[in-house]
C-alpha cells in the first residue's frame, strides 16, 4: 500500500462510499497523481484486435461518465471501461446505495446505473481524443430503468458509442436494474447480440457481452453456444453477485445489491472456467471478480482471461495497486519462465 493512501484511509474511510468516491474522481481530475505505468512488451497484448499495454483494466462503474480515463491509465491500468452509459440520464436508486463490507474486503452496491447520459460522456471523450498514450478506452452501454425497448436502448448506445470506443461492452448482469438479467437468457440473448453487433456500422470493433456469477450450468451453456454463434469478440466474466456467502462477516452483508471484492474471487474464477471449458480456448474471455494482488491477476489468466479488470480493490489499496500487480505479474513471468504473458493465458487451463 502507498504511504500516502495508508495515511489518507482513515479519512477515505469515515466518508460516505459515495462521497468518498466523488473525491477520488475530483482528486484524479486534477491529473497531478504522478505517472505510474509500466512499460514492458511482455506485458503488451492483442485481444480481438485490440492491442493494449497491459492486460488489467478498470472495470466499469468506477468511470461511469468518462471523467478520468486519462489519470487512470496513468495509474497504469492497461485499458478502462467508462459507463455504464444509458441513452437517457438517470439518477439510479436512493441513497445510500454504496456499502463498504471492511472485515470481507467487499463492497455492495445498488447504484441502478446512475449516470449523465450517453451524449455528455461521448462529448467529454470527443474533447480528450488521443490524449491517452497507447491505453485503450472501452464504453460499457445499459438500458434505461423505465424503457420500454431494452434492446432498442442498447443499439442506441452502441450506435453513439462506436465512433470513439476501443471497444464495447453490452452489459446485461447489474442486479440492480430490475429484470435486465433476463437479457441473459438464449432468445432474448441472441437477438441482442445480433443487433447491437449490427449497429456498429460495419465498424471492424471489438464488442464483449458482461454476464453475471449468478447462472446455473444450463445458463453458462446457453449463453456459450449464443455468444458463440454470434460473432460476439469476447465475454466478460463477471458483474457482482447477488448471493451472499456463509463466510461473510461485515454487518452490512444483509444489504440489497450486488457484491464484488473478495468475497467474489471464488464464484468469479468459478464461472470463467465454465466459460472456457463450455467455449473452447478460442473465444477470448475477460476476467474480473476479486481481483486484488499479483497472484490473483495471474491466476486468472492461467485459468483463461486473456485480459483481467478490477475494481473494489482500488477502494482497499489504492491508487498504487496497478503498478503493484503488472511488476508482480512480470515476477511471475519470469519465475516461471515465460516469454510473454500472451504465452501465460489459459496455461491452467484443460485443454
Ligand atoms: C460501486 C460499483 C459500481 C459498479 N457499476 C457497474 C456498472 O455501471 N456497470 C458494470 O458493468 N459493472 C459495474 N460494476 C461491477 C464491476 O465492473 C465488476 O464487474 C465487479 O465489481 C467485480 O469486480 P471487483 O470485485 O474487482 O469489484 C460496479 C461495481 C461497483 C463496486
């Protein structure tokens, strides 16, 4: 942990989560945070053709309206998710709605895509084009709480968003908007895949699909034989939990929402290795849940992530933690003699 964060945590933490977090996003926009990227090609990855410098990302909902992708690449992050973005602003459930569960190392939060619409984030990456060195900037798009064409909102975001995406994602796995999790099942799935793939306007750009933990066998079947059919670039695995395990201590574990940080890693790691085991080693998959060290990173990977993100550890180690994990990924590259960590994705895996 930095000594700078180890002495502001306390402050960090008597604040409210969220406000805590309107601080941390105030405080990266001032850009003085100093550089801590690291550079190194055996870190450099091409996933569905999108080249990034490293294969950790900040996981969407950190940067729900593109305010900081810059500073967060400078962090060191590889590549970050902005959104989720939905066509129209909305300003998501009452608060409170974030909870930090400290003794689990987690977080709960029912946020219900709380964000300034797709058009003013677009118009705040238009300005800032280009100015991101080689870290990539992908859009995560939602459907508006109240639509009633769910799949027509997330044309709509792909549609505005692809002119200046990296990449996109289509998330249909928050808990905390109200049936959008059906979106996962095989029909609803295969007619959104198709057009929101369609509406990128014959663009060559990669688009992932973000799934939930919370899916049986037969689900994480379904979803595979889809996507798979689809032409979809990859699939990220996963958003947070709506279970609570028996393990968890945090009063606050009771809240209603979505779970993520170390009490996810298991179920998270869990469902990527269905994923890949159900998809083959060809379909790159996105692993997220719980990750919050060198070890973790690469675990992930060796089980079959080509790229990883995270997000809930940066509230526990700060802004250090990028660097900490692509130096440690790197120790572990060369403790186990391996090249590239391209080389190092699914090495676990059963072939
Ligand atoms: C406060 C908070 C807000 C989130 N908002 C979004 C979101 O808007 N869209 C999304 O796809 N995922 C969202 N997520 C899920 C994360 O992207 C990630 O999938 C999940 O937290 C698991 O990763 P972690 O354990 O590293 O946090 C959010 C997570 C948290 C903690």
């Amino acid at each position: 942990m930095s000594s700078l964060f180890t002495l502001a945590r306390p402050l960090i933490f008597a604040m409210d989560p969220e406000r805590a977090h309107r601080a941390t996003i105030a405080a990266l926009k001032t850009g003085m945070l100093p550089r801590r990227d690291v550079r190194d090609s055996r870190l450099e990855m091409t996933v569905a053709g999108l080249r990034v410098p490293n294969p950790l990302g900040m996981a969407a909902g950190f940067d729900k309206d593109a305010e900081v992708p810059g500073p967060l690449l400078k962090l060191g992050f590889g590549f970050v998710e902005v959104g989720t973005l939905t066509p129209l602003p909305q300003s998501g459930n009452p608060k409170p709605r974030i909870f930090r569960l400290e003794a689990d190392r987690g977080v709960i939060n029912r946020l219900g895509f709380n964000n300034g619409g797709i058009d003013q984030a677009i118009k705040r990456l238009r300005r800032r084009a280009f100015r991101h060195g080689t870290g990539r900037i992908g859009i995560n798009v939602g459907a508006n709480k109240d639509s009633e064409d769910r799949i027509g909102d997330y044309v709509t975001g792909v549609t505005k968003a692809a002119p200046v995406a990296d990449y996109l994602t289509v998330n249909i796995s928050s808990p905390n908007t109200p049936g959008l999790r059906a979106l996962q099942s095989k029909d609803a799935l295969a007619e959104l895949l198709s057009r929101t793939l369609d509406a990128r306007g014959g663009r060559d750009l990669p688009m992932f699909v973000k799934v939930a933990p919370d899916l049986t066998d037969a689900d994480v079947a379904d979803i595979a034989e889809v996507a798979a059919a689809s032409g979809i670039n990859g699939i990220i695995v996963s958003n947070t939990t709506i279970d609570r395990p028996a393990s968890l201590r945090s009063d606050r574990a009771d809240e209603i929402g979505g779970l993520s940080g170390q009490p996810l890693i298991a179920l998270a790691l869990r469902r990527l290795k269905d994923f890949r085991q159900a998809l083959g080693p060809d379909m790159p998959l996105i692993g997220v849940g719980g990750i919050s060290n060198a070890d973790d990173a690469y675990a992930r990977i060796r089980a079959g992530a080509s790229l990883i993100q995270l997000y809930s550890a940066m509230v526990y180690e700060g802004p250090g933690l990028p660097r900490r994990i692509l130096k440690g990924l790197v120790s572990h590259l060369n403790a186990d003699g391996i090249a590239r960590i391209s080389d190092a994705v699914g090495a676990d895996a059963p072939r």
